[in-house]
C-alpha cells in the first residue's frame, strides 16, 4: 500500500483543503458500481467527467436559448449570440490572454493543432508560412495530434521535420532545443505535458528560446490547461489548443488560442457560412478573426458548456486542485514502485497527474481487465504517443490518472488490484 493521505484532503497554503466529497457530489457518475465494486475513475488524461453545473448550464441554453448565431435578428438568435461570445470572454480570462490573442472554438486540440499545421502550408508556396527548406521542430513528448500533422506539413510544404528527442529518461533539455534551432526554423510545437508519461517540459524557456529564433510557436495544453500553468499572456507562444473533455468539459469541445497576427497567418480550412465578409460566384473574402476560422455553425451549446468548466475549475482553484493531484501521484509513485517488478515511467515528474508503468512481461491490457474487474478504470497502450514509448525502449503501458474527484483510498485500492494482477499472471 502507499502512504496514506490524511482523509482525502490535502492542506493547502491557506490551512484548508480541496473538499473532495463535496465535489464529488457533483459527478453522479462516480456514484455507480462496476461489477459490484465501486467505481474509481482513474482515467482522466483521456476523458474526465462533467459536473452537473456544466451539465445544467449546457441544459439551461437547450432550453431556453438554443438557436443558430451571428445572423438571427430574432430574441433567441441574439442571446444565443450573448451566450457564444461570453463563453469566449470566459475562456480568454481563464487562460489569461490579452488584447492581443484571439480564442477560436475548434472540436478539440486535434481539429486546433491540425488547424495550424495545415494552415501554415495551404496557402500555397508563394503566400504560405512553411515553405521548401524551412526547419519544423516537434518535442519528442508529442501526443500523435501534435506529430502527425506536421509530418504532414513538412510533406507537403517541403520542410525538413526535426524531432527534439528526450534523454532516456524522458526529459527535454533546453541545450537539444539551442542545438537544432537555426534561421531556417519556422515551427516549434511542444507539449505543456506528456500525456504518455506526465513529463513536464520546461516549456516556458523553450518558447521564448524558440520565438527569440524567428519561429513560430506551438504549445498542446490538452493535459496542462486545467492546472495551475502560466497565463497565455505570460508565454512566448504563438498558437495554444486545448480540449474540453480533458478539463470537465464536454466532449467535442476545443479551443484554438494564440496571438492575432500569428493566427491571421493561418489558411482558413473550413470555408463557408460565416467565415466570409463577401461572396461571388467567382471569389470570396475572409471575415475577420475569429469568424474566419469558425466556418459553419459551431458547437453553441458546448461552447456554454466549456465555459462553465472553466469556471467550475476556478471555482475549486487551480492551485488547490494541483497539491491533491500532485499528493495522489505522489501516493501512487511510492506504491507502485514498491510492487516487484513494477517499473513507474517518469517518477521525478512530481508536478503529474498521471502515473504510468509497466510490469515485466505482463501484458497492459490483462492489468487493465484485472482493475477493470475491480471497478478501476484504467487506460492502457500507448497512448497515442507510440514514437516516445518506442524511443524509450518500451511498448504499451498501463496509466493511470488523477482529478480533483479521485480520492487517497482510490489510490490504495489500484495499487493493491496491480499487485493482485501481476500476482496472478506470473
């Protein structure tokens, strides 16, 4: 067993503490058993769950607001409208950007980051940002949605694609990043967490680093922006995508934030309704930012329900939310890493939320059906992050991972259920 948490509250600065059973009262999902155990959700890096006050606020908009926006002169249209653009203030102030950024609604940190990657290369080879010779630098830490498209952007802009590897230890060094940055280099994209391993890059030098090069800078904040992390403003960063279903919001969900002159740069992919400022049969215009890099009718409701997260977060407190999280992992480290034979990825990154491991010659998925069984979702493979498990000399992995829902006594029960595992499968 790992070191118990007093009760599952962890004290924070102020002499008070995260009140998890309070805010559990807000996910009646945790409220179900899994083959008679009770549920422990452990698998918040991919998903996490919406508390009924994203729930009702998303509900509140189906019932009383729901029309399309922008063009309706009619009552609901124009709240409907109200609702859309307070959402993106919310956002804006949650991620502490300025005058100066601009926040797009996307689908999620995919549909946001493939967004950059193509529209830097779409305009074509006279007008477009990435052009033949020019340099892209990607983290070797990179979820697949922050890889595949620019390998993609370096085909079909005739880049050359250079990947910042990590020590075999899975740590960046800002020295590998002097080392390959040059005049040539247009992009750099990095994660602000390894969703495969809970690595935290120092990403804040890396930006300005790369930024003081001339280049265009990337940051996936999928796993990072419900925590505490530095504001928008506060960063050398160019684009930043996150996702609402990794921050108790719902699914489908997204945010493309970044600077204005940086995202006028980008090739509108979606063209149609709303996206233009004039159409004729032979040409068309672009609207201004944001309108035209949100063709189409957009999410309305989810955007309402995105916002509501943001401020179901704030609520809780960004800070407050990391020292229980922090404090779980911590739990799950010491535990984990006392079953022989267990071997925990990345244990110095002690501002995680996650844990992953692996066991010898037990197979992830016979681990994660064993928790399964005892009600204790896990998520197991390799994460879409192949290329870093490869380079570790690993393959798939079993993850666990942490929200402000998840308690000390959760931790006790997944490592006892991963010792009984690789018990019985050797």
């Amino acid at each position: 067993m790992g070191d118990k948490l007093p009760e599952y509250l962890l004290p924070d600065a102020a002499g008070g503490g995260l009140p998890v059973h309070e805010l559990r009262a807000q996910f009646p999902v945790l409220q179900q058993k899994i083959h008679g155990h009770p549920l422990a959700y452990l698998d918040n890096a991919a998903t996490t769950h919406m508390p009924l006050a994203v729930q009702q606020a998303m509900q509140r908009f189906e019932q009383h607001d729901r029309a399309n926006i922008h063009r309706g002169v009619h009552s609901l249209s124009q709240r409907a409208t109200d609702d859309f653009e307070a959402a993106r203030a919310t956002l804006k102030s949650f991620i502490g950007a300025d005058a100066g950024h601009e926040l797009v609604f996307t689908s999620g940190t995919t549909e946001a980051l493939n967004m950059v990657a193509q529209g830097l290369w779409a305009a074509g080879p006279s007008k477009a940002w990435l052009r033949e010779g020019d340099r892209i630098v990607v983290s070797g830490l990179e979820h697949h949605a922050n890889l595949v498209p620019w390998q993609q952007a370096a085909r079909m802009s005739g880049a050359e694609l250079v990947i910042l590897r990590p020590d075999a230890q899975g740590r960046l060094h800002v020295r590998d990043l002097q080392a390959v940055l040059t005049r040539r280099t247009r992009v750099f994209a990095v994660t602000a967490g390894a969703n495969a391993t809970g690595e935290r890059p120092p990403y804040e030098e890396m930006l300005a680093l790369a930024r003081a090069a001339g280049a265009l800078t990337v940051l996936d904040a999928a796993q990072a922006v419900g925590h505490d992390m530095p504001g928008l403003a506060q960063l050398d960063c160019d684009f930043m995508a996150f996702s609402g279903h990794k921050m108790y919001g719902p699914m489908g969900t997204g945010v493309l934030a970044g600077r204005r002159a940086a995202l006028e740069l980008l090739y509108p992919l979606r063209l149609g309704g709303d996206m233009v400022d004039w159409v004729s049969y032979e040409a068309a215009g672009w609207a201004q930012l944001p309108a035209r890099l949100e063709g189409g009718t957009p999410n309305v409701a989810g955007a309402v329900g995105l916002a509501a997260a943001a401020q179901f977060i704030n609520g809780a407190g960004k800070a407050a939310i990391d020292r229980h999280l922090h404090g779980l992992r911590a739990q799950a480290v010491a535990g984990l890493s006392a079953i022989n034979g267990v071997t925990v990825l990345a244990p110095h990154a002690t501002q995680a939320s996650l844990v992953s491991f692996v066991s010898g010659d037990v197979h992830p998925h016979d681990i994660g059906t064993l928790l399964d069984e005892r009600g204790i979702a896990v998520r197991t493979g390799h994460h879409c992050a192949q290329p870093l498990l490869d380079h570790l000399g690993l393959g798939p992995t079993t993850r666990a991972s942490f929200a402000l829902y998840n308690t000390s006594e959760e931790v006790d029960r997944l490592i006892a259920a991963v010792a009984h595992a690789v018990k019985v499968f050797r």
